[in-house]
C-alpha cells in the first residue's frame, strides 16, 4: 500500500513524511485507551459466561474489536495523525469505539444493533475517508478494493444487530470472516484487481509497536483484576496472597514470552523487510489476536482463583486456567514460525505440559492448578535464556538505494542455519 515502483505519483497531504523513523504518536495511544475498556469488558464477559458457548460468543466479540483496531492501525500507518483531519477520524473512531465497548455485555441481548452499527459505521466509514484521502495516489486503488469487501463485511454485522439469537452470531461471525479473507486474498475484487503485499510497504517498526502495545493493553487488564480481585477478598489469608503471587508471576511471565527476546527482534524483521506488507498481514493482524485472547482468558481464570483458591477445580475453571497459557503459547509459537521459519519446540512442550496437567484439574484445588501453570510458562520463559539454545535470528542489513543483491545472497526474510528461532 505505497507507491508502486518506479511509479511517480503526488503525496496527499495526509500522509505521513517517510523520511526518518515513524513514531507512534500521543493520539494514537489516546486513541488504545478506549480498548483497554474493550479488553475489560471483553474478560469480564468471559468470567460470566463461563460455558463453551460463552467462550466462542467472547471470541467472536475479541474478533470484531481486533479488527475495527487493526484496521485504523494499518490506516494511521500511513496517515498522519498530526494532521488536524486524521485526528478527528481518530477521536470520532474513538466514540464510535467506545459507544461499542459500552455495549459488549449486552452485544447478545438488547445492544447488538450498537455493536453491530458501530462495527459497521468504522469499517466502512474509515475506508470512505481513505479512498477520499487518497485520491490521485496509488494507494486509492488499494483502499477502493478495501471499501468494496467492507460494504458487504458492514452490511452482515449491521444485519446481525437487527436480528437475534443464533442468526445474529452467524451474520457476525461471516462479516469477520468477510473481513479476514479480505486481507488474505489481497482484497480481490471484480473489474478492480487485487492488491500484492509487495504494495503494501507499511512501517514496519511502527506497525509492530502497535501490535505490541495491544499485547501490553490486554497484560494491563490482566494486572488490573488482579489487584481489584485481592482487594475484594476479606480476610486476607494465606491462600489469598499465594494466589496473588501465583497470579502475577503467571502474567509476568506472558510479558517475558513476548517481549524479552522475540518482539524487539521481530520488529527488527518486519523494519528491514522488503515485503513488510507479509509479515504484517501474518505475523501481526491474524497471529497477534490469538494471543491476546489467551491473556483475556488467563485473566478470567485468575479471578476464579483469586476468588476462592481452596476450591477444587471445576471444568470451567480448569479450561480457563490452563487453556489461556496455552492459548498463549501457541499465538507466540505460531508468530515465531511465520517471522524465522522455525518451530519453537518449548512452546510446544509447554502446550503439552498443560494438556497433561488437565488430566489432574479435576482433583487438585485452583491455587494448585494455578500455581503449576504459572510454573510451566515459567519454564518456557527460562528456556529462552538457555545458552545452548538458538535466539531469534537478527535480520540481514538492507542493501543501500542502488545496491544490487549479490548472486545467491539470503533472502532477508530467511535466516542462517545456526540461528534458527526456538
């Protein structure tokens, strides 16, 4: 989504200057406030529709919040959000955003319309206000196509807050999809074309710093109930404060997963790529949200052990306990596996490890549970500072303007035999 090669063509005004390094911005992180609330209710959701169907109703709901945010994240890629127009797109998304969190409890109730409408009004709106942007530019011929797949993605979430029950999960879960498939088939659309992510030259580093900023927003949520679960709990006893520690070495942990070794890296990757469009359609906007809704899930399970750690585990409480991390694990697997072409064998280890103890969650109480969780991901965490084992591959220095590649060189995107990511 940048200029097509050797293709000179006006900047619109809008855009942002390509010049130095992109940083995100004060009013794109006013902006994540609002989803902070969205993770919240989101988990607080999950904690109350402890059953398989609320689990997937939760999913859904993640689903359409992820992407009404992804999609203003690639957008103000682009954009400039010190330009006085791309700031009131942003504070009007804003509303909109918040207007649809308020109405998540509600979403398979009374408030579908708000959260369908408001899904609806910010894919398609947000494309409209591109498309003007953008006119005379090449990027008009992406955000074009973009539009046409958000017209029928809006139409089935508006549609679905009109109806009810399992028709109005159906019409949801097919404007996601109409949303998602979009991306994957390059948005492909008739007598338009499709877009190659080779066109899509976002900012690599900046796009990853979004990413990983929605990673700490839904780690903030977890800290968050954490402490509000303890401070309700009366009298403080022994059980509770282990819980409390239990708790928060688990979500310690997550951030140490994330953000010690593999995400500075995979910023690195995706900066110095020459198809950053790949890897951020893959790596970020489809693996990214697995692994926010495993932090989700794990914050609902540590109210549930903060709540009462002496009970013994029920199915409910055990597949949140252990499903989370695992949830978790394989996100962060599968991001590792995309970015270095390798398989991360801890993580898989891992994801074995609680399958295993969900053998035992029948028969132990939560705190147990909770606390040979938390020593599993612990142990994966640890497993990155392993001497003996591989870290994640540095990517390759970017040819100068000019430059030719040497016969046979390495792909920049690939990497060498012995530094292989686990």
């Amino acid at each position: 989504m940048s200029d097509l090669a050797g293709q000179e063509s006006p900047v619109p005004p809008l855009l942002r200057d390509r010049s130095g390094v992109q940083r995100v911005t004060n009013i794109e992180l006013f902006f994540d406030l609002v989803y902070v609330f969205a993770v919240t209710q989101l988990s607080h959701y999950l904690i109350g529709h402890s059953t398989v169907a609320g689990a997937l109703q939760t999913g859904l709901l993640l689903a359409m919040v992820w992407l009404v945010w992804s999609y203003t994240t690639w957008v103000t890629n682009w954009l400039d959000p010190e330009r006085m127009a791309v700031r009131l797109l942003l504070v009007v998304l804003m509303l909109v955003s918040l207007a649809m969190s308020v109405s998540l409890p509600r979403a398979f109730e009374d408030l579908g319309l708000w959260v369908g409408g408001a899904y609806a009004l910010q894919q398609f709106g947000r494309s409209v206000f591109m498309v003007i942007a953008l006119r005379g530019h090449p990027l008009e011929a992406n955000f074009q196509r973009i539009l046409a797949w958000c017209v029928v993605s809006s139409a089935l979430a508006l549609a679905g807050g009109l109806a009810h029950g399992n028709t109005r999960i159906l019409l949801w879960l097919g404007s996601v999809c109409v949303d998602l498939l979009g991306g994957i088939v390059g948005f492909a659309t008739p007598g338009l074309g499709r877009s190659r992510t080779s066109d899509w030259t976002i900012e690599g580093g900046h796009f990853a710093e979004r990413c990983q900023a929605f990673i700490l927003i839904a780690l903030g949520e977890s800290i968050v109930i954490i402490g509000a679960t303890l401070t309700d709990v009366k009298p403080v006893t022994a059980a509770s404060v282990a819980s409390f520690v239990v708790a928060f070495a688990g979500s310690v942990a997550l951030w140490w997963l994330y953000f010690d070794q593999s995400a500075g890296a995979a910023a690195e990757m995706i900066a110095r790529s020459d198809d950053p469009g790949r890897l951020g359609r893959s790596a970020y906007h489809l693996i990214h949200p697995v692994m926010v809704a495993g932090i989700i899930v794990c914050a609902a399970a540590d109210e549930k052990v903060l709540a009462d750690p002496g009970a013994v585990a029920s199915t409910a409480s055990a597949w949140m306990i252990l499903g989370g991390p695992a949830l978790f694990l394989a996100g962060h697997a599968a991001f590792k596996l995309v970015v270095w072409r390798a398989l991360s064998w801890p993580r898989l280890a891992g994801i074995a490890a609680l399958g295993l103890l969900g053998l035992a969650a029948g028969a132990i109480p939560v705190l147990a549970l909770g606390a040979c969780t938390a020593a599993v991901v612990i142990a994966v965490a640890v497993s990155d500072r392993l001497p003996w084992l591989p870290r994640p591959a540095e990517p390759a220095p970017r040819a100068s303007p000019g430059e030719h590649a040497r016969p046979g060189a390495r792909s920049q995107d690939t990497e060498s035999p012995n530094r292989r990511s686990t």
